[in-house]
C-alpha cells in the first residue's frame, strides 16, 4: 500500500499532520508513508521512521510550473492513497489529478466533490487541528488520539547538549503574524521574573534574530540569543528537556507539543477555541482577562491589530507568564 499525505502550508501545520503518519503506520505498518510539503519544510520530517519518500514544491520560485512537475512525478507512483489536509483549490486538483486509487480531503476545498470520501471541516467546540485532521482517516484507521511528535536524532541532541548544564527554560518571542506575538517589552519583563538560577534560551528562525538579539542586550546577558543558529530539530532537542517553554501561538509551539514539553502558550488575538492549543501533558494557555470584546479578531492573525489599541497582548501582566516547573 502506498499513502501520500500532502500538507504544503506553515511549520506548524506539518507538525499537526504527524499523528496521521504515526497512526497510518501503527495500522498499516507494511504501507509506503509519503509526504508532500512546501521546501523548506523538509527537515521537520528529517529522521522519521515512518516517513519514506518527501515530495517538496517550491513555492516561492515558478510556483504552477514546479507544482506541474511535481504532478508528472507523482503520478508515476500510482498512490493507493491520497490524503489531502488542505483547503485550497490547487492541491485540491494536484490530489484529482494525481492518480490515486482513493483520494480523500475536507469538504470546504473547492474540488473536494470529486474525492473519493469527503470529511467535514468543523472549527470550534473545542476540536483541535489533530482531531481534525485525524477524522482524514478514521474510517481506515479509529477514532483515538494521536500526539503529534518529531524525531530528533542523536546528533541533533548532541548539539544542544552543551545548553543543558544547568536548568534552563526557553522562549520562543516571535510569530509571522503580529498579533499573535507578545510585544518585546512583556517578554522582557518575563525574563526578569524567571528564578536566577534558571538558563535562558531564545529560540526562533534566522528572521527572528534581531527581535532576540534585543531581548539579549535588554537582559544584560541573561538570555542567551540562538535564534538561527539551530535547525527545526535541534530546537526540538533543547526544548525536550527545559523547564518551561514560552511561546506564542505559533509553530514553537507545535514543536512543544511533538516533544511533549513543559509549555507556557500565549494568545493575544487568537483563542484556544479555534484547535491550536498547546498539547503536552503539562502545559497551560495565558491570555488577557478580562478578553477584550474584539477578540478573537481573525484566525491567523494580523500585522497589526484592527482596533489599534492591542490590548489582548498589553493587557497581560508579566505575572501570568511565570511558570514554576
């Protein structure tokens, strides 16, 4: 049997696709599990056991034409399978177009009428994105809960190793959407309150650098800057065993959760509601209170907040944020 699983959005949403391939495998454990993203994405899956063949479209350059090439390959592999997280009408035709004896997929993208089965969307009620995307395959697999999880290698541990001498926690400042990113000063704050005995470690992408290399300097040297310096995995390492992780809703922490680490998630103008709360065994949610009367304002987020005023990220005190491991 061979199964594709096509997922070509954000960091964490790739990481919200993993309990299908833990699920498909324990069920299907002779099946071919492949992948498709977008590049840059690839070295989440890195290590996997259960992953076989990453099919990865560049989105950024020539993006229909690599995505037709990408189409004439997997269409040589005649997939039993085709299982397509998306909403969006262009994997919903690459996944029609593919081949595939079975192809299945959300109702709410447009070419979903022609899959062979068709779930139900369902934002809301408390139904988390692993639920969600899980429904994918409950009629081949069951109805359980699976974590999401990455597989740091023992290199990748190795590298890290030398951050773990003492207890130390991590933050993760920074979000592609602005109102989803607790502005600089409150992690600044935040910084001042953890225990002094206690590592401090900023993590995010090569982008995220000059936000950390602020917060460094504003610590007087207290937290240590690693943004850009450590791949997907490695961050997922260091974050295994910290005391605490402090993140945004955003993919640090989804990459929290798929290691199952201790997490303190913020929300400003999302909520937990829409199926993007933390899921490690010990992990709470921190947001303003009272909420705002505009919150949530959008799904994603925003880069800048629609009411000017940015009170569900202001209004948080520094004393919500602390944590004790």
């Amino acid at each position: 049997m061979k199964i594709l699983l096509i997922q070509t959005a954000f960091i964490g949403d790739v990481i919200l696709a993993t309990p299908l391939v833990e699920k498909l495998h324990r069920f299907y454990p002779n099946a071919r599990i492949d992948v498709m993203l977008r590049k840059g994405n690839e070295g989440l899956l890195a290590g996997n056991p259960h992953v076989g063949k990453l099919w990865v479209w560049n989105k950024k350059q020539q993006k229909y034409r690599h995505l037709l090439a990408l189409l004439l390959k997997v269409r040589r592999e005649s997939y039993d399978l085709i299982v397509n997280l998306q909403r969006f009408a262009g994997t919903g035709l690459f996944s029609v177009l593919a081949g595939a004896k079975s192809v299945v997929g959300f109702d709410k993208n447009p070419l979903s009428f022609l899959y062979s089965k068709r779930v139900e969307h369902q934002v809301g009620g408390g139904l988390h994105e692993v639920q969600r995307n899980l429904r994918l395959i409950a009629h081949l697999t069951d109805e359980a809960f699976e974590m999401p999880k990455l597989y740091p290698q023992s290199n990748d541990f190795q590298t890290v190793e030398k951050f773990k001498a003492k207890p130390y926690v991590t933050i993760s400042p920074a979000s592609v959407w602005f109102t989803k990113q607790l502005p600089a000063e409150k992690w600044a704050e935040l910084i001042a309150l953890i225990d002094a005995d206690k590592a401090i470690y900023l993590l995010g992408a090569k982008g995220d650098a000059a936000t950390c290399d602020l917060l460094a300097r504003q610590s007087g040297g207290r937290a240590v800057n690693l943004a850009g310096q450590l791949s997907f995995l490695q961050s997922a390492a260091l974050m295994r065993d910290a005391a605490m992780s402090y993140v945004n809703d955003s993919a640090p922490m989804h990459i929290a959760s798929s290691m199952n680490a201790p997490t303190t998630a913020v929300f400003c103008s999302t909520v937990p509601d829409f199926g993007f709360g933390p899921l490690a065994q010990s992990s709470r949610v921190v947001e303003a209170a009272p909420s705002p009367a505009c919150r949530p304002c959008g799904l994603h987020g925003y880069k800048a907040c629609p009411a000017g005023h940015f009170r569900c990220a202001h209004d948080i005190k520094p004393e919500q944020l602390v944590a004790k491991p």
